[in-house]
C-alpha cells in the first residue's frame, strides 16, 4: 500500500482545519500526492511549522480560496470537533466536510441538534496515530494501510461519501464503510477499553515492590505500552465514548470478578487443593483470551508486513552500532525495522534488525562472517 | 552480554531433570560453555530429543554420574517441582538443587514441610521464555541478558547461593538475589496480573461488533500478544502465585471500579454536562499509567534513566545506517536506545537516537555538521 498521487489529484481543492498530528500528516500526504491543500489553526505557531514542513500553504479566507474549496478535514481536537464541523459547513456551502475524531455518534448528534447540513457531513476516523502528537511529529504516511471509517448518516449525500472514501485512498488508507453506532462500539472494544486497561496495569508498578521492575519482560512492555498516552485526550476519548466504552468494561469487570473468585477458592485451599473448578474458571480466562486473540488480522491479513527479525549482540560502546551497519550495508541489505533491546545491568545490547524475510538467512551468514554474534 | 564459558567450566557436574524448552536450553547453554551436563526426563522422547541437540548426555543412575553431581536444575512443570526437587535432593546428598519455577514461596514451602534439605535447596527463576516450548524450540542463548532471579532461602548456605549465582552467569543472566516472598509479589504485578488483564481485553473480542476487529492497531495488538499464551501453563502458575496476584488483581478491580464510575457519571449527564470530578477521575487513571508505565526500567538496570531523543531523518537505503552511526560514532557519543520509524513506501526513515542528556547538544551540532537533517 502506498499513497495514491491519483486518487490526491482528483480530489477537489482541501482545507485542513488543524495543523495537529492528525492535521499536519494529512496535509504532507496530500500535497506529495499533487492535491492542492490549505491550512488553517487557531495557533499561528503550528500553522506556520505546517506550513514549513510543507503540509500545505495558509488558508486565506479573502482571498479564493474560501469559494474554492471542496473538501474541509476538521483534524481538532475531539471536544470542539463538531463546533468546527458547524462552522465549516457554514462557511463552505459548497464543501464536503469531514473530520477525523475518534469517537463519531455524539458529533453526528451535535451537528444534527444544532442544523447542519447532514448531506454535506460525513464523519471519519483514521485509525492511526503516535505516542508523540504536534506537527513535528506528522508524516505524509502515517495512514498507509490503515483502516480509515468513513461514517456516513443516513442523511448523507452518496457523492460526499465518495469524495470522503477517496480522501482516505489518496492516503493510502483503507477506507471502512460503517455507521456511528458501530464504529463507536468497535473501538470501545478494540482501542478505548485495552487503553483503560493497560493503564491499570501499568499504574499497579507504583505500588509494586521496590525492585519488582528490574524483573519486568518484553510481555509487561507489550501490554503497557500504549500507558505512555496523553491523560487529557484519553478523558476527552473516553468522556465522548462514556456508554460503548462502559458496556465493554463493565463486562471485563465481571470476567475479573470470575478469575478474582477463582483465585480466592484456590487460596483458602492453601494453593494446593484440588479446587478443579476455580482452576478450570482460572484457565477458562486464559483459554477465552487466546480465542479473542485469533481473531484480530494481520498474521495472514496481508496488511502487515511481516519482516524477519534478526537479533545481534552488540557492545554498549561508541563506534559499535556504526561497525554493525556498515556491516549491514556491505551486505547490501536493507534495515526495515530496528530496536535496540534493554539489557538490565549489563553493558551490552541486544539489536533487533528486522529485514525482508527473504534476505535474513544471507544477513545473517554475513554478519557471523563479520564476527557478530547473532541469536538465532 | 554473552555465555561465561569460564563460569560454565568452573561449575561442578550439573544434572538437569526435565528438558523442556527452559531445562534443554540449560543444557545448550552450559554445554556450549564446557560444562558437563548429564539430562533426565520422564519422557523417553524428550531425553532423546534434547540430547540429539547437544543439551547434554542421559544421566545413568547406576554410574559415577549419581555421586558425581554437584548441582542439580529442576526444569519440571510448576505443579510437580516441589516433588522433584524433594527427590533431587534425596538422591544427590552433597549437590546444590535449584529450580526454575516461575513461583516461589510455596515450592519452599512445601521443601520445608516435607523435610528437604533447605541448606542445599535455592530456588530459582529465570525471566525468559519463548512463545513456543518444548526442546525444539531451546536455545543456549535464551538467558542471556535476562533476570535470573535467585531465591535464598534463611537456611541455605552461602556457596550454595553462589553456584546458583554461578550458573546463572555462566548462561549470559543477570543474577537477580530476592527472597521468595518479593519474587513472588515481584512476578504478580509484572508478570501474572498483565497476563490476566491482557487475556480479558482479548477475550472482550468475541463479543464485540463482527467488523470491530479490522479496526485493530497496534495497541490492541500489543496489548493482547501475550494472551495467545498456553491456558493450562497459566492456570498452573495463577494458582501457585494466588495471593500475591490477588493482591494485584484487588487494587486493579478497585481502580477499574472508579473508571467505571466516572464513566456512568459522564453518560448520565449525555456526555457533555461538565462532570469535572468524573473526568478529572477519568484522567487519573491515564496519568497514574505513564507514571507507572516510567518505572519500567531502561538500559543498565535500576530505574528509568530519561534520555534525550535526538530524530534524524535518513534515507532508506542500505549504508545510510551505517553513515549515521559512523557519524555518530565519530562524535564519541554512546547510543543508549534507538528506534526507527519504518515508512512502508517511503523513501525516508526517522531514526530516533536516545542519548544522555548532556551529549545531546553535541550530538545535534556533529549530525547536522555532517549533513544530517535533524528533526527538533
């Protein structure tokens, strides 16, 4: 999947509201791709590093432009989206206008209660982002291969639906079709909820032994990861997300209430008991995961990339990482992923090269050949 | 960070009971670094298996071999170790037994209650696995760079804490000397409770909308690789560890229930009342997350060092890596961290360079000297 410069020159003139994240990624996707993209916001900062970072040329509402414009991407943040979305259809009358929230039916009600066009509205919402917000962490490619939902109210317009759909394809995105409803249950369950969850987690360090963390592995890293997240945007996603977001975590709390039952049998029993039916609750836990895991795509989804990852021992010391890629460039390989694995009170590294899976057997008999010790 | 083969010849002969993956990459570990390992397992195939691999030779009772052991490893399932160390110790009356159990206090426990040798007994816990098991997924290298926790009991002698020590170093680990009680609060909250909560967040997917899943991302699968975890293994280790994770799980519910309450108090106002409390509660929980989530340690162990991020844009193509490193490595400056933003299709990667934070100036001044776009 890639950006589709076609699909960005057939799009009718855009303005981004919002020069975020969101705003900014979608502005340098865009214009690489040809279309001709405006910017406008509230910050004259963030407007003006966009703008340098070539996401798009200042809206200037004198001039032509406002007549001009066809399609208005409000990329704000989620609490003045649909005051933005309002705002928009009234001051582009011609204009499709669309945004990128994360969280769809309480904007579609708003713009309704307060008489915007809903023929000209259709919600989206890319499902894309990174831990690091602001213009200066955009990328015209941030939404390649994606999922993008376009949420189009019963009232909309079929050709704005479509010009909404073909924004999301010049970005390489994939564009979902479904309604506010849906989209808002599904990521109450694929992304609010594991966001609530792994906070939890990772706030349980804070009351943790002291020297608990020395003993924490890539699995506690994995499920926490995403703990790192902004606390204001997620009360923000979350308040807008209040019943979705509380069907599913009500639910989990309950299958926790199950495992916390089982365990407290097993423990009355002194652990060693035979309590087969708090242990089967216990695995049933467990077992329910590993179903609910087999059904998110990817492995053979053909979205992901898969790369092979090759692991190399290298010492913590100024020079080494530079003989390592010199010596992965002799090999005329080409790096696709890296990482550099923490080692606990060790001075050394672990680095995780991820190439095409293709040319991993031949890095690694380059790099054995160079005197690097690779982990199988 | 490699295998001590100066450390592996200096330990006596070791026996491993049980060749799994943990008890066959013993075997590799220690074989590779000179030791002299002999095996036992209740599965004839198994032993065949892990010797053919080279983990060691098949123990003979009726030989030398039975007096001649210095320390034996048992590398049973959780819910058998305690019988096997028991016998360990009762056949080899002059050697060390260890094990490598992922729970702690109640083997000791249950050593202690059925008159073990606890002078001779130290538990043991290395931190590392793979998500496939069995011999044929061992490897010598699997410990290295990991925790290996190691468990003195009040009554075990001292050279015998030092052979464990020893093996643990002889296999590339980081010997990690805690007391059963604090492993085992240690592993609850860094271990057991994130796979309890990864194993809910995935099971919650079976019951979410049909197309909920093709909007996952890499949180969710962050969040949820480690519930593709053997259910059975779990309940095992659940049970053994009851309290503690209990003890987890109790103050995971409770913050939960103060999400939930948060939440229900937002929806009853229709999601745009102002609720202040309940969304600042909302929030909390984020915040309490990136603090805990700051715990997780760094390189070199101990607490979380902050780096500076130092993000260099690089073409992506083979040898770009090794100019950057070489640049770097000629500015003297030691990379602690790194990290690259892969841009399928793109023909730029940013590399994101963690360094000390009083080298960081430094370092943008040489990169950019030599050419380098650095992003600020």
């Amino acid at each position: 999947m890639s950006l589709d410069p076609a699909a960005a020159a057939a799009l009718p003139r855009v303005k981004v509201v919002g020069t975020g994240l969101l705003g900014a990624s979608i502005g340098l996707g865009l214009t690489a791709g040809g279309a001709g993209v405006v910017l406008a916001d509230p910050s004259p900062t963030a407007l003006a590093l966009a703008t340098d970072l070539g996401a798009g040329s200042v809206f200037a509402p004198a001039a032509r432009d406002a007549d001009d414009i066809g399609l208005v991407v409000v990329a704000a943040p989620p609490d003045v989206t649909a005051g933005a979305v309002l705002a928009e259809l009234a001051a582009h009358p011609g204009a499709t206008v669309t945004d990128v929230a994360s969280v769809k039916s309480g904007i579609l009600a708003e713009v309704a209660a307060r008489g915007g066009d809903l023929s000209r509205y259709v919600g989206g919402h890319p499902m894309a982002g990174r831990e690091r917000s602001g213009p200066v962490a955009a990328r015209g490619d941030l939404f390649i291969g994606r999922p993008w939902v376009v949420c189009a109210g019963a009232k909309a317009d079929g050709e704005r639906v479509d010009v909404v759909r073909r924004l999301a394809l010049a970005l390489g995105a994939t564009p979902v079709v479904m309604d506010a409803r849906e989209h808002d249950a599904s990521v109450a369950v694929v992304s609010h909820a594991p966001q609530v969850a792994a906070s939890l987690v990772a706030a349980r360090l804070r009351q943790a032994p002291k020297r608990a963390v020395e003993l924490a592995g890539q699995g506690l890293r994995d499920v926490t990861r995403i703990a790192s997240s902004d606390p204001l945007l997620w009360a923000q996603i979350l308040a807008a997300n209040a019943g979705p977001v509380l069907d599913v975590l009500r639910a989990l709390r309950s299958d926790l209430e199950g495992v916390i039952s089982g365990l407290e049998s097993i423990a009355e029993e002194g652990g060693d008991g035979p309590a087969p039916g708090a242990r089967a609750a216990v695995a049933r836990v467990v077992a329910d995961g590993n179903l609910g895991r087999e059904l998110i795509p990817g492995k053979h989804g053909g979205q992901a990339t898969r790369y092979a990852v090759v692991t190399v021992v290298v010492p913590d010391a100024p020079g080494s990482l530079a003989r390592l890629f010199a010596d992965i460039g002799d090999a005329g390989v080409n790096v696709e992923e890296l990482g550099l694995e923490h080692a606990p009170g060790r001075a050394v590294g672990l680095v995780e090269v991820s190439v095409l899976p293709p040319v991993r057997e031949r890095l690694e008999a380059a790099l054995a050949a160079a005197g690097w010790r690779v982990v199988a």
